[in-house]
C-alpha cells in the first residue's frame, strides 16, 4: 500500500478551503506580468498545421517488468520540464493480463531532449497498483488500480513575461486516479458478453481515491515525492471529482489551469469545466472550478489558451448525444463562456482532445469517422455498438484523425488522416481491429532549441484489451509530431 506524505488530510483540506476562501474571484489576472505568453494573430500571416511527422514506436515495455508479466506502455503526456528537456507522463497496463477491460497498472514520467533520446530505461516511477481494504465493500480487498489524471509542471528555469523568475519553477503535480476491482468473480462483477473478465466495482461499492504526487525538478534531479491520498470530495470545493481531463495543466499567471469533470452532491449528471491550482506554503492545491459544459454527463476534457489570450474548452460528448464534436471559448477571465462549434455525425463515441501546434493553431484529434456495427439484439455493449467490427478492416478507433481550427474558431480548416494502422501495419494478429486512441499533444523545446508539437497515443489490436490476448508487435506507446506553418507562439518564457 502506498504512504501518505507528511500533509494529513485534514491539513490538505483546511489548506484547499483556505484557498476558496481568499475570495480571488476564478478569472482575475495574476500579479502584472505573470501571464503566460501570448501572439495577437495577424490575419496576413498564415499560421496553420501542414504536416505531421509520424514516428515508429517510441515506448515498449517499463523496465523490472515481474518475472512471467508482460506490460506494455500506453497512453503519453507530453510536457515541459527545462529550457531544453521534455518529459512524457505514461501508463501502462498488463497485457495479458489483469482482470478485465481497462485495467491499467499504474504510470512512470521519462525524460528526453530529443526524441530519439526516449528511452524506457530512463522511466521514472509514478505510481502502481496495490491492493487496500475497500471502506465501501465492508473493507474487502480490492486492487486499486492507477490511472493517468492530470499533470501540471512549471518548468524549470521558467520567468515571467515581464522577465522576473517564476516562483514556481521547477514545481509541479500529478494527480493519479484510482479505481477499486475485485480479486475474483465471486461477486458477480463480471463484464459484458461480447468481452471477457471482470469490471471495476461500481454502485455503492465503488470506491475510487485519487493521488496527489509532488513534483520537483533542479535542473539535474527530477523527482517524484510522496503521495497523498484524496477522495472525490477533496478535490473540488463544494463538488465531487469524476473525472480528470485529457490534456495536461495551462499556465495562467503564476497558477496552473486544469480541464476536470465534476458532479453536484445529489445530482443525477455532472459536467465538465476548468479549475484553478495555486502553490501556497510549497505545496500545489487545487482551488476554484467554473464549469463549461451542460450537465450533461461530459467526459474527458480538454483546455488550450490561444494565441490572443482567449481559453479554448472541449469535452467528450456521448454516444447517445451523436456524439458532439463542441468547443467553447473564454474571451476573458471571467467571461461567459462561448459554445463556438458544434458539429454533429463528424465522428464516433471516442476518446477526442483540442491540442495547440508550435504556431499557436488549435486543433482537434480523434478517430475518423466509421459507420458503427450493431450488435445483436440482447448483447450488452456500449449502447449496442461492437468495437471488434468489421471484423478484418477498421473499427472505430482504427484511424487517427486531425481536424485544425479556422481563424475564427468557428470551424476547420482541414483535415488530415494521422495514422492508419490497417494500412501501415496490416491486419492485426488476431484479425480483429486496430484502436489507436486516447492522442493528446503539447508543444515542448528540446535540445535543439525547436519547439515541437508531440502528440502520444497508445496502439494495440483491440481484443487486447477486451479479450486479454498477447500484444502484437506494434503495440505500445508512440509520439509523433504535428508540424504548422507560422513563426513559433511559446508557451513558456525561459
């Protein structure tokens, strides 16, 4: 079982209710020249993504693998963490392995300065799985899987606009999510027909706390400190944490912002917005959150600042919603937020992010567009749609697609096909689909002293993950990059 660091609870807590209390409204500006680097946007000059540098696999397999274990490296977070050194956030899962679908194994950080320099041997461990008595279960045990959350990172050797040292450089977060399983099936938690295994516990014996690990790095040590454990009504104040966002923390001034999911005691449907994280006494707290969306049930949120200031929001629609395609937009703190685009039957109930290109452009990932198969009458599957269909050719998370934002974030410009496995690679081993999914991108500097857009996301045939299969050869983690057109629109002064 993971230790708790020195901060109890109820400190963590009395610290966050300190926080919301300060009475800084969610919006206002930081101290005068604290605000992250901003490019008012020329109409003449022209800015947008051209091309997208597809890269083999770069992550595999997590070094001291246990004997007779096979794991493999999924989904990646690209970030910040010097002037010239980048780090990617990763999880892994085993495979075969596990009890059943989505059973994730915990996370590692490695760092590069360039690609090529990616390196599993260099892994940093985050967080494994453990198992604990579960509170909601009459204290049974459960393993307590780990998932990615939410990253934020002030980078080291960062400084202000006005160009004064940040005083959080160095310094960041991770907050881990958990989720409570069975050992065994004794307990009927088994999953649907058209998979195998078992599911996580859910109702009222679903028990899901959640991490907060500290980060800090010197210039030469990165390193990763003791956790502390958070329930759901820890993180945000006055409401309970579904679920952490896609993409990784934005500055704003010399707090961090996050995209999160969050639900109203008592409310039938959550939604999802941003909330604000200060650095008070040396510890990272989160604080205020605004939401965006409907309560709607929105998943999986995204968050960019765009090269005038203004924040850019997405989160995952449902299936049975279409499933929207939306984007809102914040022209100021504090101002209403703007739904901009909404766009229905442009693609399928999957994983999707609004990413930002080295130019500034915004632009959107996801999978391409596959009319869905049904499932036969009576098979319980997500909302009757088989993921494993056509058996052979390309299901709906087998091609990577990329949709960038027009000048007035009211559309797209274009569109580009990522990856296609089916193509690259063939058929897979089992002769099912390919799922390329959960992509998600942010621009870092390396040692060349370039800024690159680095989007990770993970690859494997899909009855990995729902029928416990070997991996195939291709399957693992990957980082490709999204090249645009303009002069580069940073992120971060150094």
């Amino acid at each position: 079982m993971e230790r708790s660091s020195s901060i109890s609870r109820r400190e963590f807590t009395r610290r966050v209710a300190q926080t919301t209390a300060a009475g800084l409204a969610f919006g206002a500006a930081a101290a005068a020249g604290a605000s992250p680097p901003t490019t008012q946007p020329l109409r003449n000059a022209r800015r947008g993504v051209w091309k997208i540098i597809r890269n083999p696999k770069m992550l595999e397999s997590p070094p001291n693998v246990p004997a007779g274990e096979t794991w493999r490296y999924m989904l990646n977070y690209p970030f910040q963490v010097a002037p010239t050194l980048g780090g990617v956030h990763v999880n892994m899962k085993l495979t075969p392995g596990g009890p059943g679908q989505d059973f994730e194994n915990g996370t590692d950080i490695i760092l590069f300065d360039q690609l090529d320099r990616l390196n599993a041997a260099n892994a940093i461990p985050v967080s494994r799985n453990h198992t604990e008595p579960n509170p909601n279960n009459g204290n049974r045990p459960a393993i307590i899987a780990k998932y990615p959350g939410t990253l934020g990172f002030v980078p080291f050797g960062a400084k202000r606009a006005d160009g004064t040292p940040h005083p959080h450089a160095g310094t960041g977060f991770v907050l881990i999510s958990g989720s409570a399983w069975p050992t065994d099936a004794s307990e009927g938690f088994v999953t649907y027909p058209d998979r195998i295994g078992l599911t996580q516990y859910w109702g009222k014996k679903l028990f899901r706390p959640s991490y907060l690990y500290p980060l800090s790095y010197d210039g030469s040590r990165f390193q990763v400190g003791k956790p502390q454990v958070l329930q759901d009504t820890d993180i945000i104040p006055g409401y309970n944490s579904s679920m952490t966002g896609m993409t990784i923390a934005i500055a704003d001034g010399d707090d961090l912002l996050v995209p999160q999911c969050a639900r109203k005691p008592g409310a039938a449907n959550g939604g999802a917005g941003v909330q604000r994280w200060r650095r008070r006494a040396g510890i990272w707290t989160p604080g205020e959150y605004e939401p965006v969306t409907p309560e709607d049930d929105a998943i999986e949120p995204s968050l960019i600042r765009d090269l005038d200031g203004s924040l850019l929001f997405l989160a995952r629609g449902r299936r049975h919603q279409g499933p929207p395609l939306r984007v809102w937009r914040q022209a100021r703190p504090g101002a209403p937020w703007e739904l901009r685009i909404n766009v229905n039957g442009l693609l399928n109930s999957t994983p999707i992010s609004l990413n930002r290109a080295v130019d500034g452009t915004p632009f959107v990932v996801s999978n391409f567009y596959q009319p869905q198969f049904r499932l036969p009458a009576g098979l319980h599957s997500d909302g009757g749609i088989s993921r494993l269909e056509p058996v052979g050719w390309r299901g709906e998370r087998s091609t990577l697609s990329l949709w960038s934002l027009n000048a007035d974030r009211d559309g797209f410009d274009a569109q580009f096909i990522a990856r296609d496995p089916r193509t690259e690679f063939g058929l897979p081993p089992h002769g099912t689909v390919w799922a390329i999914d959960h992509p998600t991108s942010s621009p870092v500097r390396l040692a060349d002293g370039q800024w690159h857009a680095l989007m990770g996301y993970r690859l494997l045939e899909w009855k990995e993950n729902t029928h416990l299969i070997p991996p195939s050869p291709h399957t693992g983690s990957y980082v490709d990059e999204i090249v645009s057109f303009g002069e580069p629109a940073p992120l971060w002064h150094f």
